[in-house]
C-alpha cells in the first residue's frame, strides 16, 4: 500500500468530515464493523459480549450489502474489529469487495492466525495490534500467551510493510506502563495510541470498580503522556494525540467515563456537535447500529436501530439523534484538528511516517 494511497483515503476522510462540520451534511464517512462477536481471547475490560450471540452474526452476503450500501450514503472508510475480525470466515472475501467499490480499509486485531490472511492484509492500509504493556501486565489485561501473539504478529507485518499501529487499553493493571510502551513502539517503529475504557454492562460493575481508572489515575496518566509529547521529540511523533486533545482529557470537567449531555437550551449545531453519530458509525455483528462504543452500554440513553429489521437508513438516523454533547474520547477532537492547517500538516506527516515505517 503506498503512502500516496495512504494520504488520498485521509484525505478523503478529512474532506467527508470537514463538510459536516462546516456545510451540516451528515454522511457516515467512516464506519466501524465489528464482524463477528467470536474471539479467541476473553478480555477483562471487552464491551463485545464474546462468544455468546455469534449465531445472529451478519453473514458475508449481509456485510456485502451493508458495505454498499455505506458506500452509496457517502462512506469512505471502513475499519474492520470484532469479537476477532480474523475469525470472520468472509474475511479476505469482504476486504476484495469493499477495496473494488473503492472504500479504505483499516484492521484492528489481536494477531491471532494473522500469518494465514497476509494476501489480503497486503491489500489494506494498515493493521492496528492491541498491546498493553510488557508481557506481565498486558497478558493480566488479555489472556495469558496474548503477549506472544501480539509481538510475533508486530514482526509479520514489519516483515511483509504492512503499516502497523498500536492500541493500548489502560486500567488500572497497565496504568505504569508508558515507558516501556513508548520504548517498544520506538524499537518496532509503530506508533501508538492510548485508549480509556468505556461504561461496563449492569452485570459487570464490580468488575469495572477493579480496573477502570479513577478520575485522578486518568490525570496523572495522560499528564504523564503530555510530558512526553512537549519534551521528548523521537517518542513524541509515536504518540497518536495532539497536546491539544491530550490537555482536553486531562482538564475533562467530570469522572472521565461520565459524558455532558445536552439541555434543552443548547443550541447545537454542526461545528459543536460530536462527529460521532454524524460522520462515524458502529455497527454491531448483529446488525445494530450505534454511534459510538461510549453508548454501548447505555441503554436508558441510546437503543439502537437494526440494519436487518429497521433499515439502514432509518438505524443511521436514529445514530444522528443523540442525547449527549461531549466527552472524554479523544477521537472526535482529533478528527476537527485535521480540518485546520496545522492539523492537516501533522496529520500527513503521521500518515507518511505509518507508511514509510519510521
């Protein structure tokens, strides 16, 4: 995949996005798919309920059609996730159909069986691993072994230049492990980005009383990340946030995991209303379709709409209609960055360095 591709889909991403925020055309630009709830791993912190519903999984017909019909609303990109997208029987069939009608294509794995999908891995514009930590705290976070897997499915992808990104999930088991992440990501030339947890279903709250991270813990993290984007040059072009979007999270008005929601005085419009929701979409192995993994869990304030029973257009909709005004994921301040100069220069200059592999 060569970086003049790479930078044409960003800015093909950049372009969709830019023209809700300055024009109010709501297009779902860019699409999560989670293919499959099936997983060879069982996660502590995964909002994917694994392994249990995966009989009501889209088959490779539906993803076709849905893929399609993303494409004709305005879709530019897609990234695929589970549950395990690798376990997906359609896979390599969904990334050659996808790529011919012309969308962009991201991946984001575990690096379990990578090796057997590398033809079509070649054929996409980069693989995203999830890693969070040294062997010893990423494998409390993910399964023991999760730590092997993950550095031999790094080394695949550097082998064959496949663009290789990192994911970090921090709780409280992998709060310390900054240094040693920003070590590795610099070793392996991958850049990497650091992601909060989201809410925890009903039946699972003792459970997020364990790992998730307490208002202050989250202080101090992304402080100490700050500290390393401002003072730290080589390590600061691997850490996927700006200082911008860094301070944001670190000044959030309320317990990281709590989201501001709208009054009925608020005046929103197409420049203060989150990018979730209008130009970026979820959608679930079942067909439901969500605006994002912060309201997952949230059913009191979002019930999603279902692509087989509702219609696409009508699950897109009610995506659009969204209670909340802000909170503390980074992804949506990112994303306006890039519709200013210095967003756009530093985001091809990322883009250049992911591809080039330094």
């Amino acid at each position: 995949m060569g970086i003049l591709h790479l930078l044409t889909n960003r800015a093909k991403i950049v372009a969709g996005m830019s023209r809700y925020n300055y024009f109010g055309t709501p297009r779902p630009i860019f699409a999560h798919l989670l293919l499959t709830n099936k997983c060879n791993l069982d996660c502590l912190y995964c909002y994917v309920d694994v392994n249990t519903i995966y009989k009501s999984d889209l088959g490779l017909e539906e993803w076709r059609k849905v893929v399609l019909d993303l494409r004709r609303r305005g879709c530019v990109a897609i990234t695929l996730m589970g549950g395990e997208p690798l376990l997906f029987e359609g896979l390599d069939e969904l990334v050659a159909y996808s790529k011919s009608i012309g969308l962009s294509i991201d991946l984001i794995t575990n690096g379990i069986g990578l090796d057997k999908h590398i033809k079509t891995l070649k054929q996409i514009n980069s693989v995203m691993v999830s890693l969070d930590g040294s062997r010893e705290e990423n494998d409390l976070n993910r399964g023991k072994n999760s730590f092997k897997y993950v550095c031999e499915a790094i080394q695949i992808l550097k082998d064959n230049k496949i663009p290789v990104r990192i994911n970090c999930v921090v709780t409280r088991q992998n709060k310390n492990s900054i240094p040693w992440l920003l070590d590795f990501s610099e070793e392996n030339k991958a850049p990497i980005t650091f992601n909060l947890l989201s809410d925890f279903p009903q039946n699972a709250k003792d459970l997020e009383k364990k790992i998730m991270l307490s208002r202050e813990e989250v202080k101090d993290f992304y402080t100490q990340l700050l500290n390393y984007k401002m003072n730290d040059p080589k390590k600061s072009q691997l850490i996927l946030a700006s200082i911008e979007t860094l301070q944001r999270t670190i000044d959030y008005s309320l317990p990281y995991q709590e989201i501001i929601w709208r009054t009925p005085n608020d005046q929103m419009n197409s420049k203060n209303t989150c990018l979730f929701g209008q130009t970026w979409i979820h959608v679930n192995s079942n067909g439901d379709v969500y605006p994002c993994s912060q309201l997952w869990n949230r059913p009191k304030e979002y019930k999603p709409k279902n692509i087989r029973t509702d219609g696409i257009d009508l699950a897109l909709e009610n995506a659009r209609n969204l209670k909340c005004k802000s909170c503390f994921s980074l992804a949506p301040g990112e994303w306006r960055r890039t519709f200013t100069l210095k967003g756009m220069i530093e985001g091809a200059r990322v883009t250049i360095a992911q591809g080039l592999g330094i």
